[in-house]
C-alpha cells in the first residue's frame, strides 16, 4: 500500500514534515494493540529539523538509535554541517536520522546520512522512510545533486528502504571500515 508522502510545513521551530499513516498503535500510548481487520489507529508523527537548542530531543534520539544518551549533542547541534530529524509521537521522540555535509578538495560538496532508526515499536510501518524523505528533501532543498550512505550487507530491512524510496546501489561498491579501539 503506497502512503501520502510527507508533506512539509513551517513551524516556529522550523521545519517539520507530518505524516499519517494506519498503524496498530495507540496515538497516545505507542504501545502494541490487538488489531481486527475492521479496527485500525491512525498515527500521526511529526519528522522535525533540530535547529542548535534541541539538545534534549537530539540526545533522546540517540538514546533511540543507540540505546544510551548522547556524550555532546550541543557539540554536534552547534556544527552547521551536521543535520539531524527527530520523528515524534505525541512529543515523545519515536525515530531519528543523522548526517552531514562534506566539502570534498576538489571544491564540491556532499552529503552523508549517517545513520537511521526508529523506536522497535513503530518499524515496520513507514516511518523509516518518512525519516529518509525528510533528510533527502532538506539535501536537494541546500541544492545537493547527490546523497550517499552505507548499510550492513545483512541489514534487509535498510536495503529494501533504501532501494523502495530511490536509492540507487552501483555493482561493486562495497564500504570498507577500519577500526581503532
């Protein structure tokens, strides 16, 4: 089933995209419920753009992703290269997407998401794309021609997103990571 897509709009605290999809969660809880085929919870997620005095809904989606709080996110917030969504609930931080611009030597920029998650309750239902949608229109909206990320080769769920939303992978690439501990 194809969903509307996420549809921006302006706020005081900049922008924010509102999606609604059909989902077996309460509104207001999140938590699971018992679906019929006759009864189904709209669920309405505001994706958010952190501007630099969201430190508390930064570090709740680090929690989010990683499962503990964020050791500086007034240091990540504060670069203005580094970009972050929040997907929210009910104000309660459900999902959330990281990148960051690049300037290559050659003179041109890029940009990288980083990394996406969503909260084990609401995967499964779009809100992993509605994340990606959101950061791939702030990057054509800076006037990026380009987005580029890595997934693990197992991820299954990441690559199906990735390819169902336009991603497009090139035969042979592969990501190579060395790391220092």
């Amino acid at each position: 089933m194809r969903r509307p897509p996420v549809e921006p709009r302006s706020s005081e605290r900049g922008s924010i995209f509102r999606s609604r999809r059909t989902g077996g969660r309460t509104p207001a809880s999140g938590a699971a419920c018992e679906r019929s085929h006759d009864v189904r919870w709209v669920v309405v997620v505001d994706i958010r753009k952190l501007e630099p005095d969201d430190v508390e809904l930064l570090d709740a989606g680090i929690r989010v992703l990683r499962g503990r709080s964020s050791p500086a996110p007034e240091m990540f917030l504060r670069d203005p290269h580094a970009h972050a969504f929040v997907a929210l609930d009910d104000d309660v931080v459900v999902g959330c997407a990281y990148g960051y611009e690049l300037f290559r030597p050659d003179g041109f920029w890029m940009i990288v998401l980083y990394e996406l998650g969503a909260a084990e309750p609401y995967r499964h239902d779009g809100l992993g794309r509605d994340l990606l949608e959101a950061f791939v229109s702030f990057a054509r909206g800076k006037g990026h021609d380009k987005m580029w990320l890595f997934t693990d080769a197992g991820n299954a769920a990441a690559k199906r997103l990735y390819d169902g939303a336009g991603g497009d992978r090139e035969d042979g690439a592969v990501g190579y990571w060395w790391v220092f501990e």
